[in-house]
C-alpha cells in the first residue's frame, strides 16, 4: 500500500515538472510571468495572408483542375473560382482557362499546363510553370515574377509567351510585345541577367544552363 501511495505521488511529482517545462519562465523586476513556450502563430494554412491580392478563373473550357490551398488534391471545375497565393491551377489534355489579377493582368493557359501560384503579394506576384505553354499579359503596375524549372522570368508591360517542356527540359521565352528580364545561374554558379525584347525568343536549355536569342 505504502508502494502504491509513493508511485502514485512520484507521478504527480513528475507530470507537475513536465508541466512547468512546457513555459518559458520570464522574471521582470516588478513581476513574474508564465508564458507558453509554444506561442500561438499567425500564419494560416486556411486563410492566405490579408494583403495577398485574389484572382480569378475567369474563363474555362475543357479539363481544368485546380488545387486551393487547403485541398490535397486537385478538383475539376466547370465555371469561375477565386485564386489566391498557394492554389494550382492544371490545365489537362483540352483544358484552356484565362486567369487575371488585380494589377498584374492576364494569364492564358493551354492544354498540358501546370502553374503553380507560389505569391500573390501587391509588393511582387510569384507564379511556378511547372508545364506547357501559357501567354502573360502584363497590363498592370505589379511586377510578376515566373520561375520556369531554373529560369526566372521578369516580363515587363507587355505580352510573353512561356513554354515549358519538362521531358527536354527546354524553355523557350517568346516577347510579343513590351520586354522581359530573363536571369539564371549557370553550371559554374554565375549569375547571368538578360533582356529579350520585341520580336525576339530566348530558347534555354535547363540541363546545360546554356541559351540561345533567335530574331521572329
């Protein structure tokens, strides 16, 4: 009985001593405070940050799947949804969709397409195209940055068109119009900036770091 009575009280011993562990013990020379030593956060996986801009699905036709921010996997969708900084948008085998932005402008994007929008801050739009082929339209005084496997793109106002094969791992940047800043590291880890301007294509190589500007 004794036993059981000393158990019993080296477990509240111990579960008391796991509990004040779990605080950060602060000491002020006017008081003494507790506080969690895991603090509550404000980053949100449901919600994304207030100041991200919304876009939207405009247009669909065909096969368009798109991922929210929440969601494991991708849901067809048949008419417009919001977007907003974390969600995907795949384009299939004959799914063509048009995606504006506040600001920023137009994305039109063909079948086999994936993108992936990584930031959606006024301070400067991130977008991943993962796949395929999409034309930006930039009509809006928000930069927009497009990261194409180790390609970054940076169209000013203007339109460009973006292929991605990731089989060949072939990029190809086309300027219809306006211009674009084009900048990658190469096999020895330089830095090389660029701008390809209208009328031009910049067909880059992702395995050799190597491109090439071709005149229309």
């Amino acid at each position: 009985m004794v036993k059981k009575i000393i158990l019993f009280t080296f477990s509240i011993a111990i579960s008391t001593i796991l509990v004040i562990f779990g605080y950060l013990w602060e000491s002020p020379r006017d008081s003494q405070l507790l506080k969690p030593f895991f603090p509550k956060t404000l980053f949100s996986i449901e919600n994304a940050p207030d100041q991200s801009l919304i876009g939207e699905v405009a247009s669909v036709s065909g096969n368009i799947a798109w991922q929210s921010r929440t969601a494991n996997y991708a849901t067809l969708i048949s008419s417009p949804v919001k977007l907003q900084q974390g969600e995907e948008i795949d384009a299939q085998n004959n799914g063509n969709a048009v995606i504006s932005f506040p600001g920023v402008g137009e994305i039109t994007v063909f079948p086999n397409t994936q993108i992936n929008f990584i930031q959606t801050l006024p301070a400067n739009v991130v977008v991943e195209q993962k796949q395929g082929l999409s034309i930006y339209d930039k009509n809006g005084n928000i930069p927009i940055s497009i990261r194409a496997l180790d390609l970054l793109i940076n169209p000013t106002e203007g339109t460009c068109t973006v292929s991605v094969d990731k089989d060949s791992t072939e990029i190809i940047v086309t300027v219809a119009s306006g211009s674009a800043t084009l900048a990658f590291n190469n096999i020895n880890n330089v830095t090389n900036i660029l701008t390809v301007k209208k009328g031009y294509e910049y067909v880059f190589n992702n395995n050799t770091k190597v491109g090439r500007l071709k005149s229309l």
